[in-house]
C-alpha cells in the first residue's frame, strides 16, 4: 500500500546526493509508490494539542544539479501522514528536544523513525554510556578535578563537547600536553553541558569504523580513516571512507545492543567503533548508507523501508 511520507530534514537544495542517506531513504520510499513531503524543523507547530507542519510535495531524482522538484507549500495535519522521518542534522539543543515533543503528539499512530522519545532520551555520548563494559574508559563531568585525575591517570586523552557532531570540538591530549588547563577555560566559556573524557584509543589512526543498524541487526560497516596529522576521521574534517568487514568483536558489539535499539523503536541506527572499543551511538540522523551500498554493492535504504513496513504492519 502507498504510503504517505513526510521528511523532517535540512534544506534539500543543500544535500549531496552521492553522500547524503536521507536522499537514498527518499529514492527508495517514491521507487516503492510512496508520496513524499519535505518541511524544515523550524516549519513544525503544536496547536491547540496537534501538530502540523508546513511542507512540500517533494520528488527526488539522482540528477547533479536537478535532484528534487517541490510543490506548493501546504499544511500537513502529521497524523494524517503514515511515516514521519526524523531527519535534520544536530545540534542536539533545545530546538532538538522541542521538535521530539511536537512529533511524540502524533507517535506511534503516524510512525515516527527514529521513535522520538527514545531518540530525546539517546543523546549519542550519553545513551553509549548505557553499555559501559563496552566502551574505553570514560567521563563525564563539568568537575575539573575530575577530569586532571581522569588524565593523570589515563595519560594520553580525547576531550569533546557532550553534544557536538561531526568532529568538531574534538582534542586529542598527548601525556606531554600543556594545554588542557586553557581547554578547559576554553570549554567553559563556549558550553555550559558537562566535558566528555576518554582514555585515547590509538587503533584510531587506522579508523574509526561505522557500522549500521537496521532495526537492532549490524548489516553493514565503513571504516573511516584519519586525514594525515589528525586523530579525527570525521568525513567532516577530511578523514577518508574505506571498505571495512564486521569482525567477531563488532558482531559481539551489536548483539550486545541491538535488542535495546530494536525495542525502542531505533531503525536506523549508525554506531561508532574504534578498536575494540564503541563509543557513540548515532540515533538522530545517522550517515553512511551511500558508503557501505558503494563498497558491498547493496542497497540498505531498502531494508530500512522492509523494516518500517513491517512495524506498519504489526500496528
């Protein structure tokens, strides 16, 4: 049955059709009949207790240049819509936390991926920490004693803002590094959330592999390797996709968290993994579907869309 998709997302005159998976997630949604709408975050309103937005009939084509036609802008009552994707990229803010409130008005009877509520209460540094044994050692404080004790001891570390993305923020602390005093200040003056600290992981000069999740189950992984003189491999900040295999300790990784996903509503999901050792859950608008269908000749927006049809089915 056709079903009626409204995608909750950034500008789509900005997106790069040959990286971007909410575009691939688009494809694949009109190539299976279904009628697509594109709204901007900022276009949501909750109104006398329901919640509309502000939207476009939308097409999409893998053409540079002439990826997408829009229609005229009307207004969408979402509980009439079937599908809701919650797309846009962070910053996860206030506006973040907003829109999931606004979207959990009409979840679970129009579909909402990921589920908000759970995507509210799984900021990625945090939710990670659900899985603690799994992880590298790691704080999270605004205590600055805490954080000189955590690397007096750890020696070598990795400090980046509880909420930032795409790599930015990110430092990697050598034992002989004078400079985390002045970080610190630094950090204090740009953010009033808590540091996150973590013991540094040295496999990250080979990469940091990303993996995703399609309803709890690993189906595939990219490995993402540092540009030259950096310790982040952020495809943001220059670090280069490779093709990459799930290993024993990934596949230990993903059974050890994929129940959790599964049952709170997670269907996309993309996880970090560097070494032997997760460290971020990504549930907001997780990346790299383009990457990992390139190098394994798949095409994962396609079990993305089995796997909501068949949560449709059992509603």
């Amino acid at each position: 049955m056709p079903l009626r998709v409204a995608i909750q997302m950034d500008p789509i005159e900005n997106v790069n059709i040959e990286g971007d998976s909410s575009f691939v997630m688009g494809l694949s949604a009109e190539a299976r009949g279904h009628k697509l709408w594109h709204y901007l975050p900022w276009q949501l309103t909750l109104r006398d207790g329901k919640a509309y937005a502000r939207a476009r009939p939308m097409s999409l084509r893998r053409k540079a240049g002439d990826h997408f036609t829009l229609g005229e802008e009307e207004l969408l009552e979402l509980s009439t819509m079937d599908v809701i994707l919650m797309r846009q990229d962070p910053p996860f803010d206030m506006a973040y936390i907003t829109a999931t409130h606004i979207l959990e008005t009409v979840h679970p009877k129009t579909l909402v991926v990921n589920d908000p509520v759970h995507v509210r209460n799984a900021p990625e540094k945090l939710f990670v920490t659900q899985f603690a044994d799994l992880m590298p050692p790691t704080v999270i404080t605004s205590d600055r004693q805490e954080i000189l004790a955590f690397r007096d001891y750890h020696k070598d570390i990795i400090v980046k803002p509880l909420f930032g993305n795409g790599g930015a923020g990110v430092f990697h602390i050598t034992p002989g590094d004078e400079n985390l005093n002045a970080l610190l200040e630094l950090f204090t003056q740009l953010y009033r959330e808590p540091i996150q600290v973590q013991r540094y992981v040295p496999e990250v000069r080979q990469g940091d592999k990303r993996i995703i999740l399609i309803d709890g189950e690993a189906v595939g992984a990219i490995n993402r390797v540092p540009a030259k003189g950096e310790s982040r491999s952020n495809m943001h900040v220059g670090g280069r996709p490779e093709k990459s295999v799930l290993t024993p300790r990934d596949r230990e990784i993903c059974d050890a968290i994929g129940p959790t996903l599964r049952e709170r509503g997670m269907i996309f999901v993309g996880i970090d993994v560097i070494g032997n050792y997760l460290t971020e859950i990504n549930v907001t608008s997780p990346t790299g579907l383009q990457e990992v269908n390139r190098f394994d000749k798949v095409v994962l927006e396609d079990r993305i869309w089995d796997a909501i049809e068949k949560r449709l089915v059992r509603k």
